[in-house]
C-alpha cells in the first residue's frame, strides 16, 4: 500500500508531510492514445530509465525518473487506453497497474491524466474515471497549441474546481507549463481528496433497461457535458481547418487509396533504396573483419570457429539493423502525424476479407523486405487476436533474402521465352508468382486460423483517426532506438549461438583419408565422364573445365573443402533425409543445401557453390553466379548421368523456400513478441510442411506436365 | 434506421446502441451516447469502415458496428 497523504503539514515546516522525506513519489502517466503522452514523458522525464514489457504480457513497461524542487519522482508511463473497464492487455495493465496489482511495479502515489486539449469530452472520460479511483490527481491538458489554432479556449482554473483537482496547460516540446505540472504533483500529494459530485445525479437519469457498465458510460457523458458547459467555448475558425481538408483527400475511397499506394511505394522502395547500402557496408565491414581474423589467426579448428561461425553469425545479426531502424524511422513518423490509422482505415476491408484487419497491413507489407521489422512492426495492432495472427503468416511474404535464390534460378532453369508480348518472359512472370505463391498461402493459412484455432467473438474495429499534426522527433527516434535496441539485446545472441551450431555440423567430423579419397574418386567419375561424352556435347567443355580445376592449387582446396562437408555431420543428415527430399525431385545434396539454410536461408547458394566444389565464391556477384549455374546445369545424380536439374527441380526449389520458415532470427523474434516458444514452434512446422507439400506438388504436377 | 445508412456528409443524431457486449461498451465510451450529434464523413473502399466526426473528434467503426447504432429520426 502506498502511504494515503492526511494532508496535514509536517511538524518541522517542510513542504511535504511526513513519510515523504527522502522517499520517491511514484506518479503514474495516464491517458488516451494519441494524446502527446510520450512527448509529455520525455519532456517530464528525458530518455527513460527503464523499457521492457509487464511481467507475462507484451504490453510496453517505460519508467523514469526527474527530479523537482528537490524530490525525486519515479515516472511509469501508462498504455494508451480510453476507458479503466479494462477490454485489451494493455487496459488491463493500465488497471493494475493503478491499483498496484502488478509484482515488480511500484504502486503510484499520484496519477497524471494527460488529456487532450483539442478533444476534451472524450477525454474527460477516462480523466473521471481516473479522479474516482480516489488517488490524487492531476490533469495535464495537452496540445494547447494545438487547440489554439482551433479556436478552442477552455477555462482551466474553472474545470479544476469542478473536477476538484489541478488541470495544468502544457505544450511538452516547449516545455512551457511542466514546472507547473511539478508543483500540481507535490501539491496534491499532500492536500485533501475530495471527490466531485455529479455521476450519481445522471445515472438516475439514465433508463434502466441498460447493462451497468452501459449506463454509467451514459451517464458519465451527460456529466461532462455539464461540466464543460461554459468551460470550454469554440471559436468557429474563418476557414475550414488544414487537418480536415487533408482528410477529406487522404481517407477518400479513390484518392485516399492512390495516395496511400504512393506513400507504400515510397516507403518501401526507400528502404531498399536507403538500407542497401549501409547493409552493403555492414558486410563489407565483416569481411574486412574476417579477413583480419585469418591474416592474425593460423589456419585451423579456431580460425574457422571464429570467421564462419561467430563472424558470420554477428555479421547475420547486424546485418538487420538498417531495415529495423529504417523501417521503424518510417511507421514512427506515420504514426505521429496519424497517418497510421488512416492506413488501416483504408485498408481493412482487404484485410477483413481474410480474418486479419486494417492495422495488420503495415508489418504484412515490411514482410517483403524482411520478417523481422515486419514482426515487430505488428506490435502496432492492439488486438491480441489481430496481432498474433499476423506474426503467424508473417514470414510467408517474400522476403530479400528469397530474392537472390528466385533469380538465379529463374535465370538458369526457367526458359527465357516470350509470354504474349515481347517484353512479357516466362522468367519475370515466374518471379511474380513465387511471391504471388507467399501472399496466397498467407491468405489461406490466415483465413483457415481465424475460423478456427482463432475463432471467437467478431474483434471491433472502433479506431480513432487523431488529428494532424507534425512528429515529434525526440518521439520517433527513441521508438527507432528501442526497436533496434530489443532486437540485438534479445534475439542477437540467439542467433549467433545458432550460426556456430551449423558452422559445426557443417565442418565436423572431419577425416583427411576420407575427404582425400573423396577427391580422387570424384577425379576418376569425371574423367569417366568426360571419356563418355561425344565431341561437340554441350557438358563437355563444363566437365573437362572442373577436371582441370582439381589440377589447380585454388580448385584442389575448393573440392577438399566440399568433401570436408559432404562427409561432415551435415552431409550425413543429407543423406538421411533423402527419402524425404526425392519426391521433391532433389538429391541429398540439394537436401544438404536446404538443411544448411534452415538458420538462415541467405546461405544456401553459398552452401551449394560448396557443395559443389566451388569454394567460397559469392554467387550473388556476377561472376560467382555464372559459375554456380554452370556447375548446377552440369550436376547429374549420382553414378548417372541424369541431370538434377531441372525446371521442375528448380520450380521445387523455390516454392519450398517460398514456403519455409529457413530464418532462425524471425523464429527467435517470434518467440520474442509473443512470450512464448508455442508460436515458433507452430510457424516452423505449418510453414515446413505446406513448403513440402507446395514443392511436392509443384514437381509432381511439372513433371507429370513435362513428361 | 441505424448509422450504416447515413448518408455520406450528412448529421444524424444516435437514439440506441444494440447490444450488452464489449463492442456497444466501446460504441459508448467512444462518446457514440444516446443523443450525440455524429456526421459521416466517409467511407473507406470496397464497402469498408465508416470515418465518423463527433464530440469534436474522428472516429472510424465497420459497417456492421456501424449497424448497431440506431438513429433518431
């Protein structure tokens, strides 16, 4: 229990009664969303002190503390909610908070009740429920600069005596009005609560037909109504106001829509656009540093532990942060203008069609750059239903990493012919329908939860559309700080543990005898080979060409390399899982190349140029990329010589990645956002196994075609 | 008559929120009260939710929220 302040004065004279000196008074930060809330916590508080989530929820905990006139405060910023009859987690936390019902959350002392100065009936109506809780209260009127240029004047000294607790003006990036605010807060702490009168009077007014919790929210609206009255005066302005004309083009059906296409455009076109290069930098960096490592490191266990195992998994981890950082940069100032929720205004009647709604198509649509922000992103969606959902269907989009396995093997495999029109290839159209491939099973997959392990209650869609208004940059960039930062705190080392535990399975056990008579019997299969060929034969010049590379000092390493893990630990779970894999058309080593990318599906052309016998080339260069098709076109089974390769094979191949959860970081991340290792588990093993199906499917349906 | 049938741009006053379930109490908190003045701003594409402005706020429900709040004639 927090000490109840009697309000008489202490007895040596101190401004604060007794029990306070040198203790911390808790006040809790209380508001709707879209109230300037943040920005009042950062300009009350600075950067906060604390940030993670409420024990077992994922709902946002943000503490800090400040000092005034000498008193420390611990500052708990509240979640957004409209009412304290609690009908989401985040309400539900906001309640128990209140009432100190939460382990681990300092029970308030004072609550400040931010409300928006621009909108104050509705506001008023979680203010009164919070002044009727009984602890002392402040009501902080935010966005009075706002409410100005509106021609709105409330008479706030009047409201506080009606309310009987102080409303103090404040407009937080100014900071005008935030010592006032420390005064009102070390003011009531010590005075008497009195209660304002009015509730009771109007709930007799209201029929009695209606539920309790119905009427009291009647009621209360009729008591505030009679509060304002002759408080709060609109002046109408000359003209219409901006924001409103900015509405009237961005929520309408057909231009509203254009703009928001436009705006998606940009957005998403921009990440690529910004993100590239400082992901180019990134790896560029880590090569660097890998190079450094084996320039200082002697050859061995070690140097391989560190540059393709804690390297490569660090370099996998950073690697994420410029979209994470971009992307969140992007929603956060989207949403602090509040187009966020005309986004999803727009856009749910799409989304309702498949179970999910409006707010789920922002992180749906970062999917296609990358999961991971996407996952984050959908921390965005209220809606514990709505939110989970999406995580779950989520990694179907096609992301970047899929992007260079399309094209390399659209470009090999899939003939380069004209469809209809000239400039219409077969191969472009193939592409397309890889992520036509994600988006569809994403429909169907969320269509099916949500009539069925999802099925419940129709979820409202009751969402505020906030007034325009500029970001607040302190606002934006903590948000962009506080995604990257949770996500290298939490899911980094994760990964890195999981990028060594495949570094080793690919490199152990190692016997030189064995990879040595590996090479020389791969040597006697293609000068067999090669003596089988007729002159002129198209495989001849490709076979003769690797023959020769094993005469080469770099082309020997290279196929001892590849020996190394075909017989490493990785090469046998290959072979064990063939008679998995057949029926997909592909060979254990296409098996390995796919068990090989399961942490991260960005590998798996590297994991086949060794294979291979390549070495480490860089097949998304051009030059590494020609090689690896050249060697893949000339892969046949083994002891025949039938071609891996196929169209059918290659279609395979890419629905299967389309399809499968190969991203150990967005299952990490998964497990992250929902507090529970259940909903990885779950992606990874609906994901595998429509992946199987789709290029069962896609081989058996091609062959039988093609045949 | 119930919101859902407004006509876009104009005002209509609400007699009734329908039902005694977490949704009609979010109606009402919105401030969607038996005798509040609401005008209809808009509507998003392909039959989706409706933009509404009341008690000097926007506020945007479904349709089938929106046919829940009757109107008074």
């Amino acid at each position: 229990m927090s000490p109840t302040p009697d309000g008489t004065a202490s007895p040596d004279g101190s401004p604060l009664p007794a029990g306070w000196a040198g203790r911390c008074i808790v006040v809790a930060l209380l508001g709707n969303p879209n109230t300037g809330k943040s920005t009042l916590f950062s300009a009350l508080a600075g950067i906060p002190t604390r940030i993670g989530n409420y024990p077992g929820v994922t709902v946002e905990e943000k503490l800090g503390r400040f000092t005034h006139r000498g008193q420390s405060i611990e500052l708990i910023d509240l979640p957004g909610t409209y009412s304290l009859v609690p009908k989401s987690p985040d309400e539900q936390v906001a309640v128990d908070v209140l009432h100190g019902r939460l382990p681990d959350v300092p029970t308030p002392d004072c609550v400040v009740v931010v409300a928006d100065a621009t909108n104050l009936e509705r506001n008023l109506y979680l203010a009164t429920q919070a002044i009727e809780l009984g602890l002392p209260t402040v009501v902080a009127l935010t966005l009075c600069d706002v409410a100005d240029e509106k021609g709105i004047t409330i008479d706030s000294a009047e409201l506080g005596r009606r309310l009987v607790c102080p409303v103090v003006r404040v407009v937080a990036p100014t900071r005008t009005g935030i010592d006032a605010l420390g005064d009102a807060i070390l003011s009531v702490i010590h005075s008497p609560r009195q209660q304002p009168q009015g509730l009771d009077a109007h709930l007799a007014a209201v029929h009695p037909r209606h539920e309790q919790a119905a009427r009291e929210a009647i009621a209360r609206y009729a008591w505030i109504e009679q509060l304002l009255s002759g408080v709060v005066h609109r002046q109408p302005p000359s003209t219409r106001p901006l924001g409103e004309r900015i509405d009237d083009v961005l929520t309408h059906r057909l231009w509203g829509t254009l703009v928001f296409a436009t705006t998606m455009l940009a957005m998403f076109s921009s990440i690529f656009w910004l993100a590239t290069p400082l992901m180019d930098g990134i790896s560029g960096a880590m090569d660097w540093l890998s190079g450094l490592t084996e320039s200082l490191l002697p050859e061995g266990a070690i140097r391989s532990l560190v540059v393709n195992g804690v390297l490569a998994g660090v370099g996998g981890v950073v690697v994420f942060v410029p979209q994470i950082a971009m992307l969140f940069l992007f929603i956060a100032i989207l949403e602090g203008c509040g187009y966020l929720s005309r986004a999803a205004f727009l856009m749910d009647r799409l989304l309702c069609g498949v179970g999910l709604g409006g707010k789920s198509f922002i992180p749906l649509l970062s999917s296609f750059a990358c999961a991971i922000p996407g996952i984050m992103a959908a921390r965005t969606i209220e809606n514990p239903r709505d939110r989970l959902l999406t995580i779950l269907v989520a990694p179907l989009m096609s992301c970047s990493a899929r992007l260079p396995v399309y094209l390399l093997l659209c470009g090999a495999f899939v003939p380069n012919v004209a469809v209809g029109f000239s400039w219409l290839r077969l191969p472009a159209i193939v592409l397309a329908g890889m992520y036509a491939v994600g988006v569809a099973t994403a429909a169907l997959v969320a269509l099916v939860l949500s009539r069925t392990i999802f099925r419940g209650p129709p979820q409202p869609f009751v969402m505020e559309l906030p007034g325009w208004r500029w970001p607040r940059w302190p606002v934006v960039l903590e948000r962009v700080r506080e995604a990257v930062w949770s996500f290298l705190q939490n899911a980094g080392t994760l990964i890195v543990a999981v990028s060594i535990v495949v570094w080793a399975l690919s490199s152990y056990p190692r016997n030189d005898t064995v990879i040595d008579a590996d090479v020389a019997a791969h040597r006697e299969v293609l000068t067999t080979r090669l003596a089988g060929l007729p002159a002129g034969d198209s495989d001849r010049t490709d076979v003769a060409e690797e023959l020769a590379a094993l005469d080469t000092d770099d082309g020997l390493a290279a196929a001892r390399r590849g020996a190394a893990q075909r017989h490493s630990a990785l090469g046998w779970m290959g072979r064990l899982v063939e008679p998995l894999v057949r029926p997909l058309g592909w060979d254990w080593r296409l098996g390995c190349a796919a068990i090989a990318s399961f942490p991260a599906r960005e590998v798996v052309l590297g994991t086949l140029a060794v294979i291979y016998n390549l070495g480490d080339i860089d097949p998304g260069e051009e030059e590494g990329g020609t090689a690896l098709v050249r060697r893949l076109r000339a892969a046949t089974w083994d002891g025949t010589n039938r071609r891996v390769f196929t169209l059918p094979v290659a279609l395979s191949i890419m629905v299967f990645f389309a399809l499968c959860a190969q991203c150990a970081s967005t299952l990490v991340v998964i497990g992250r956002e929902t507090k529970s290792w259940l909903w990885p588990v779950v992606t990874f093993t609906y994901m595998t196994v429509l992946a199987w199906l789709g290029a069962f499917a896609t081989y058996q349906i091609g062959t039988w075609l093609g045949g | 008559m119930s919101l859902e049938q407004v006509a876009i741009g104009s005002t209509a006053r609400v007699a009734d929120v329908s039902g005694s379930d977490s949704t009609s109490l979010r109606l009402l908190e919105m401030g969607l009260t038996p005798g509040v003045n609401v005008r209809v701003v808009g509507t998003a594409p392909l039959g989706g939710p409706l933009e509404l402005e009341l008690r000097g706020y926007r506020l945007s429900i479904r349709r089938h929220e929106a046919a829940r709040v009757a109107i008074a004639k």
